[in-house]
C-alpha cells in the first residue's frame, strides 16, 4: 500500500478507490524486457501507462455494470495485481478477448517510450521536462491531451493514442525529472494539468540549486528545499553555473560543476543519481497517470473513452460497396448481413463500435460514411442502389484505401464488386496500409476469374486481372472468395462470422496439394471449428483424431454441419471439438484454397523491436516491421491467459515460433522463446538472426506450445510480416497544422543491407500541396540520405481533421527490391477554438463539464480521394504515426 502519510483528500472517489488496489511498485510493476537488463526492478513509462489504465478500466467496469453480467467488486481485486484479461473475462464473461484492448494499450504504450528514442523528441526539453523548461513542458503536455481529446472526437483514435502516449511520457518525466519528490511530495502536482493555475516556487535563472556531488549516488545534493526545480541533460541548452543535472553516465553535463544529478528514472545509480527516490516516483507518476486517464474519461464520456482504449471485444463492420448497374444481388446480399449483424449484436458484448460504408464505381469512389449508431448505417445502406455502369475495371483499390484510413485497427473489411480494379497501381501501397492498420481484408467476388471478354467488349480482359485483389488478401490475411449472383447472399454469411473474432488454424503442410493429405491441431481452448475450402473440388474428407470421417453430404454428419454454396464449403464442427490431430484430403480441379478458423479466447499479438544502448535511455525500439541488416528482437504478447487458468487445469505454455515464407509455406527457421516477467501475462522474447530477415519475401509467424492438458497448441499470426529493405522516417512540424499554414516535413532514409537506388513519391490524403527536394536516393551500405518537404494547409482544410501523408520508397527499374512506406498522419486544428476547453481561471481543481453529450452516438461523413503512387512500409513510431505535433497552449 502507499504510505500512510500521503493526503488523499484532493482525489474524488474513482481516485480514492484505485488507491485501495495499489500494490507496492517492486510486486504491481513488471520490468520490461529491457529495463530488465540494463536496471533490474526499476518501473518503466510502459507499466506505469498499463498500470494507470487498467485501474481507470476497472473503475469503469465498476460503476457501468454489465447488463446480464454479475457485478464487479472491488474486494475481488484488492492485494492483486490488476490483469486486462482477468478483467475482462470477469466483465464481459469467459471467452471474451481482451485482444484489442491490450492492442490499444500497446499503441499508447510504445508511443510513450519513443519519445525517449526518435531523434525530433528525445533531446527536447520540453518534452521531458528538462533544463528548469517547466512552464513549457507543461504547455507541451497540455497541448499533447488536448490533441488526444480533439483526435478522439475526430473519431481518428489511432491518433488520439500516439498523441496520449506523448503526454503520459511527459507527466511521468515531471515526478523522475523534477525534485518534486525531493520536497517532500507524495501526490501529483494538483496545477501540472491546468494551463491557467501557477506552477507556484519555481526555480529563476541565477538560483543555485545543487551542489557538487562526485560519486554515482547522490542523495543530499540539493541546496534549497523550497524550489522546484529540473535538471540540464547534455550540452542543449548548456547547464548555468550552479544548477543541477539530469545525471548518469550519458549525461554531457553532469560532469561540469556541480557534478551528479538528480533523475529518478530507474533503480541503477550508473543512470540516476537519485535512484534510491526512483520507487517513490513511480507511485506519483501512476497516481498522476490516473488522473490523466481520468480526466479525459470525463471530458470524452464512457462511450468515447472506451473507444480511445478498445474497452471492447469487439471489432467494426466495413463494407467497401461496388454500386455499378450489375451489382443488385451484391448490395442486396451486404444489405441482409449488414441487418441481421445489427439484429444478432445490438446491445451485446459484440456490438459492432464503428460502421464504416465506401461507396465506389467508375470513376467516383467515396464518401466515407462512418458511424457508431446503427439505425444510420442501416439507413445509408438502404440509400444506395445499382445504378449505371456495369463493365469493368472499376475505382476499387481507391474505395478500399479510403476504408482502410477510416477503419479501427484490428478490423475486417468486406470487399463486395464484380469488377477487377482500375486503379491496380495502388495495390502495394494498399498492401502496406494493411499492414500498418493490422486489418483483414476479404473480397467477395461475384465474376468468373476466367472470364476474358468484357461485359460490353469495349476492351480484352487479362486472365490475371484479380492479381491485386490476392495480392492485398494475402498481405491482410483475408481471402478472395469467387462466387455467383445466386450464392451471394449465403458466401456473405462469412462477414458475420468472420467478426466473431476468429483465429486461423495453421496447416501442415502450410500449402494445399489437390489428393494429398494436410493436418491442423485441435486444443481445448478452441470451439466453432469451421473448415471452409473454396475451389472446383469433386470430393474431400476430414478425419478426427479418433479415426472418425465425414465427406462431401450436406447436412449434419458424425463431426459436423456441411453446407456448399457453389464451389464454396463449409464444414462446423460440433462443439466442443476433439483435441488433438485432425486430417483432411480434397480431390479437386486446380489448388483448392482450404482455411481452418476456430474461436478462441487465447491468441497473440507482436511486436518487433532494435535494442538502443548508446543513450541515457537504454531499451528497445520498436518497429512495425523489422529492417534489413538489423539486428532484430521480437516480443509475443499471448493474449487470454487469465489467473483462473491456473486453477483449472494449467496455463498454456509456448516454446517457439516458426517462420514461414509466404505463400510458398516453406519454413525459413525455428526461433525458441523466452518468457518475460510473471508467465501469467504471456510476454515472451526472441532473437531473430539476421539470416532469418536477409530476405524480403513476406513471411509468416506460427506461435507453438501446449495447452494445460498437454496437447499441441499452435496460433498463427492473422497478417504475414514483411522486411523493410531500408529504414524510411517521417516526421510532422514542432505544432498543429491550421489552415492556410505551411507545415515542413523531414524525411530519413538510411540503408543497412546495402547499396539501394530508390525513386521517391509523395502522396496526401486529403488532396493538399505537398512540394520535396528529394526525389531520388542513391545509398551504400550504412549510408542515408535527408530530405525535406513542404506541406501547404489550404485555408478551406477542415478543422479537427487528420492529414495523411505518405512517402514511398521504391527501387528503380527492374529492381526487385519491393517499395517501403512512411505514413505520417497530422491533425489540423482551428485557431479560434483553442480555448474552448480551459478550466475557470478562480478554479483551484479541475471543472469538469457533463459527459451526456460524449454518449450520443456519433457519426462521420468524409469526403475524399486517394492519391496514386506505390507502396511497402516502414518503421513504427514516426512512420506508423504521428508523434511529432507539439505545442497547443491551453486546454
């Protein structure tokens, strides 16, 4: 518990009430993979973000009770350490996937920590509260949250996370950085978050506040005991006479007079100098963490807070819809599924919490129609009907990528045409942006492939003309399903399905062969088992573990429901499904396409990671993708083990991964892990050798172990990763975007595998002026190259809107070398409204206004085009997102 001395008097009720479930730091936080090694037991930006919002999660759990669902009670929690999965099984119930919350978390997480690695953040500070900057730290910080409220009312919460993840960084650098814990201090700053109070005895230029101090722990080097005060890092700006230091042993400026510092960022004196102060600032940091959480609970409502953090199992329903002449049964077909979702959800666990309509045809894509209520996506969907048109290609690839900047990570989108795309140039960009949203795309395709005359024979049809459609399918983990008019409304069935949180079973071998045999591994942990094959097949089998077959006859069988729409099938197991090892065989013309998918509360999420050692701050980097030429770790976050597990019958255990080259299935290596932390919260670690990444073929991850009982366990990862040939970074301006201003760029671009020739485009959504002075790079090993652009905001730019920019780098010629991307997306706010949110200036505590309004459900038309241009991926941080909008001066 915190010490007994600490006020509590200042904190409302929620507050009071997650001070009861504190546990001491050393036992409620778990060092991160790298604070371990450089720092054992020290508490990271990471677990004091996690931390802060699982408490604030549980409050709301709290006091919204489920419908249907027992109550939660405090007295269940009190002396635990708090789980994302536990919770969440206790509150939506068993089976329920906490996969996208902690997803979400995960965003806001890294976030924060880059700000301690990516060049246009780590030396600032003002960021950090560095260098007696306070008042102008604060600024930032304020600035930081009001862009995270203005990002979620947007509906842009992949935003809103990056732009959280920069605040929570600088409110938890005030306790480590400043000597606020040094007076005596054991609750937050009650006027850090509030622009208009005074930060009240503060240090003034000329004041001395250390003193010389020559050993690595310096416990009594503070002169005054009024003051608050922060230390200088490095040379910029340089330390006055008499100041304090950061301290550590990559501090420039601790070794000028007066020598050590004052940081309290780990429990390592070779890093901070007050480290025996480091788990007292921690404490404060989290309690001032959870008032940031808090704060903006109120401000956005239950509602829209719950979508900042993916406080759902649940995902969004996206339809990108072909309206040409010929496709009636199609949208007819969408139309039905949109309905009975909406009908079988509505109220449940499983509501969808976004609904998302691309309209597209020849030449027109878009608007995107984006709502959270259901009775208006109903209602647009009714509006649209088949109208003109009918040959092909169409706008498909444009729609789709519309959809893509407007759906929720971690998404399905449901691709409905009979056309082949038009605008096939995208398709790499398309890929990447799969990618980078982590969502799955599926295409319901009702044309015959073969086809090679055009509906009006204005034009011959390539026979490989639906190569785009596979290729984005593949790079999503999607699929592309070629059905006719007449089987279109049962094919679309899978949409339901499909968003019921389902986890794709690997096979072995990974590559169907027609009459050959393949296996998948069944664990008690699985239920809905549905092998779906798609293809001209004449006959199949599937075999139980107990020797038990059922072939090709519709209907209930011994294992299952069979049901065939064309060369579609479809086979349900009966729950609860056999363990162990499974057999199926097909006859079919051709290469049958065969997926088996379950649902499952156990599945996986990952990241991968550089290791920085040559800074105060050492760690891991994370990236969206591994680069070339770099050494590479990789973090599994197994999702769904709660502590009950343990109980009944053993937690799951995971040994390896495997990497598969896709779509070949061939396995390029076996990777062993190993756990991080407490095993109930699943994160393990491996290291990737080079060898494995010197290949730029997309390539899949297989995690293996067993379950409780001893059977094989295997989950694959629902998208493939890809290699970076070279790392692309993409950084926004030191401000928000306003319109009529200009916003300079800065891109990075650097080769680690070797010599590259790269073409650079540019790319804007929507349609600004975008101007560089780099248009070709010519790299060798180990080099890069800089480059800048000029973004022109018009003055008609809507206000509390988000830019995307995106730079692509692609090999010249003949190169095989596939294109990277960076995406940078950039927030526009209006001027005039920028002191719509402050406190009351006689206010002496946050004022908070009524949540009612934030429960309505909100709905968003966009109007937009995509540009053209070509695509791959890059780094996560400054190119995944933007972390680089700064300033904002008040609430």
């Amino acid at each position: 518990m915190l010490p007994v001395e600490v006020s509590l008097s200042h904190l409302g009720p929620p507050i009071l009430l997650l001070l009861q479930l504190l546990l001491p730091p050393t036992s409620a936080f778990f060092p991160n993979i790298w604070s371990l090694l450089a720092a054992p037991g020290s508490v990271t930006h990471q677990d004091l973000t996690e931390e802060a919002a699982l408490n604030v999660t549980l409050v709301l759990f709290l006091e919204q009770p489920h419908p249907g669902r027992p109550r939660l009670h405090v007295e269940d929690y009190r002396g635990r350490t708090l789980l994302a999965d536990d919770i969440f099984a206790a509150y939506f119930g068993p089976g329920f996937s906490s996969r996208r919350f902690r997803a979400a978390l995960g965003e806001v997480s890294r976030a924060n920590a880059a700000q301690d690695f990516l060049p246009a953040s780590k030396s600032n500070p003002d960021l950090h509260f560095d260098a007696e900057r306070l008042v102008q730290g604060r600024t930032r910080l304020v600035g930081a949250l009001r862009e995270t409220l203005v990002a979620a009312r947007a509906l842009e919460y992949t935003l809103a996370r990056q732009r959280l993840g920069a605040a929570l960084h600088a409110l938890q650098d005030f306790y480590s950085h400043s000597n606020w814990v040094e007076l005596g201090e054991r609750q937050p700053h009650p006027h850090l978050l509030w622009p208009r109070q005074e930060l009240w005895s503060l240090a003034q230029e000329g004041d001395p506040t250390c003193s010389d101090c020559e050993g690595l722990s310096c416990p009594g080097n503070m002169l005054d005991s009024t003051l608050l005060t922060s230390g200088y890092f490095g040379m910029n700006p340089p330390k006055p006479p008499g100041k304090c230091s950061h301290g550590g042993h990559f501090d420039q400026s601790s070794s000028q007079p007066p020598r050590g510092g004052i940081n309290k960022d780990s429990t390592s004196p070779s890093f901070s100098p007050h480290h025996k102060l480091h788990l007292q600032a921690a404490e404060v940091a989290l309690l001032a963490s959870i008032e940031a959480f808090s704060l903006l609970r109120s401000r956005l409502g239950d509602r829209a807070f719950s979508r900042l953090l993916d406080i759902t199992p649940a995902s969004s329903l996206s339809f990108v819809l072909d309206t040409t002449g010929s496709m009636g049964e199609e949208i007819n077909a969408a139309k039905i599924q949109a309905r009975r979702i909406v009908e079988q959800r509505q109220g449940s666990p499983m509501e969808p919490v976004f609904y998302i309509l691309v309209p597209f045809h020849d030449p027109e894509f878009g608007p995107v129609f984006k709502t959270s209520d259901p009775d208006s996506f109903w209602q647009k969907l009714n509006e649209i009907h088949a109208l003109g048109g009918g040959d092909e290609p169409e706008m498909c690839l444009s729609a789709l990528e519309l959809a893509l900047l407007h759906t929720p990570p971690l998404s399905d989108i449901f691709v409905f045409t009979d056309a082949s795309p038009k605008d096939a140039l995208l398709t790499n960009r398309v890929e990447s942006l799969t990618r980078e949203r982590r969502c799955r795309v599926t295409f319901l395709v009702t044309e015959d492939p073969s086809r090679t005359g055009g509906r009006r024979r204005r034009e011959a049809l390539s026979p490989l003309r639906f190569e785009p459609y596979e290729a984005i399918a593949r790079a999503s983990g999607g699929e592309v399903i070629f059905t006719k008019d007449q089987y279109i409304q049962d094919v679309a069935a899978i949409v339901g399905e499909s968003m019921a949180g389902l986890v794709t079973l690997p096979l072995e071998p990974p590559v169907f062969t027609p009459g050959e045999p393949c296996v998948f591994a069944v664990d008690s942990l699985l239920w809905q088992v549905t092998v779906r094959m798609h293809g001209d097949i004449s006959s199949f089998w599937i075999k139980s573990p107990a020797g038990v077959s059922q072939g090709p006859e519709e209907g209930i069988g011994p294992l299952g429901h069979t049901r065939r729409f064309g060369q579609f099938w479809t086979v349900t197991m009966t729950d609860p499904p056999q363990t162990g090892t499974w057999e199926i065989q097909v006859a079919a013309a051709g290469t049958p396409r065969v997926r088996v998918q379950a649902q499952t509360s156990l599945d996986f999420l990952f990241h991968f990671g550089i290791s920085v050692e040559d800074g105060p701050h050492p760690g891991l980097y994370p990236l969206t993708q591994p680069v070339a030429g770099l050494q590479t770790q990789l973090l599994v976050e197994v999702t769904g083990l709660t502590s009950r597990q343990k109980l009944l019958g053993g937690q799951p255990q995971f040994s390896h991964v495997v990497l598969r080259r896709v779509p070949e299935g061939t396995q390029l290596g076996r990777v062993s892990l190993e756990p991080v932390g407490p095993p109930v919260r699943g994160l393990l670690a491996a290291s990737l050798p080079p060898t494995l990444l010197s290949v730029s073929a997309p390539f899949s991850l297989e995690l293996v172990g067993q379950d409780g009982g001893g059977e094989s366990l295997r989950r694959t990862a629902p998208q493939p990763c890809s290699v970076a040939p070279v790392l692309l970074e993409l950084s926004g301006p030191p401000d928000f975007l306003t319109p009529g201003s200009k916003a300079p760029l800065s891109l990075h671009i650097v080769s680690f595998s070797g010599p590259q020739d790269l073409d650079l485009r540019t790319s804007v959504n929507p349609s600004f002026s975008l101007t560089s002075n780099l248009s070709r790079a010519r790299l060798g090993l180990n080099e890069s190259a800089w480059g800048r652009l000029l973004l022109e905001v018009p003055d008609s730019a809507a206000p509390d809107s988000v830019v995307t920019v995106t730079v692509t780098a692609a090999g010249q010629g003949a190169s095989q070398v596939p294109p990277t991307h960076a995406f940078l997306r950039l927030l526009v706010l209006a001027q005039s409204s920028k002191d719509q949110l402050d406190a009351p200036a006689h206010s002496a505590a946050p004022v908070l206004p009524p949540v009612s309004p934030a429960l309505l459900p909100s709905t968003l038309v966009t109007q937009g085009r995509a540009g053209g241009g070509m695509a791959g991926k890059a780094w996560w941080g400054t190119v995944g997102g933007v972390l680089f909008l700064l300033g904002c001066t008040s609430w």
